[in-house]
C-alpha cells in the first residue's frame, strides 16, 4: 500500500533534481539547494549539478516525520506539587 509519499513521488523517474523536490515539497529551489548543500535532504553533485534519489530523499522525509529535532538541552525535571 503506497503511503501519502509514494504517491507524492509516483510519476517521477527514479532521480529529480533541485526544480522537482521544490515542487514536490511546496518550496523554493533556493531553499533546496540550501537543504542538498547543508546535508538537509540526501542529493549528490556532479560538476555543477545536483540529483536526488527519490528513495533516499522518501527515507529522509519519513525519518523527519513529526519529530523533535534535538537541540542538545536537556529538559529541567518538573517540580512535584505536595
């Protein structure tokens, strides 16, 4: 059973570039380069262009799901009311 990001990829070719993910995901292309040269989204460069895998950015997407990223703080115990 093919999931909302399945089906959000369904009629693409096995890799996109930066133009498809913007579209795909409702941004800029800036931003998408932003994302492929920080280490954001998975993407590989070959002289001056960028591809993505559309498996590997799938995985990346699902991995991010709805979680908190870590900011490396920890949270203060709450206090117990007696």
């Amino acid at each position: 059973m093919a999931d909302a990001l399945d089906q959000l990829f369904e009629h693409d070719p096995p890799t996109i570039g930066p133009t498809e993910v913007a579209a795909r995901l409702n941004t800029t292309t800036r931003t998408v380069y932003t994302w492929l040269k920080e280490g954001t989204i998975p993407g590989y460069k070959l002289g001056t262009s960028w591809f993505v895998i559309v498996e590997e950015l799938k995985a990346e997407l699902r991995k991010g799901a709805n979680n908190r990223r870590d900011t490396g703080h920890t949270a203060e115990p709450e206090s117990e009311t007696v």
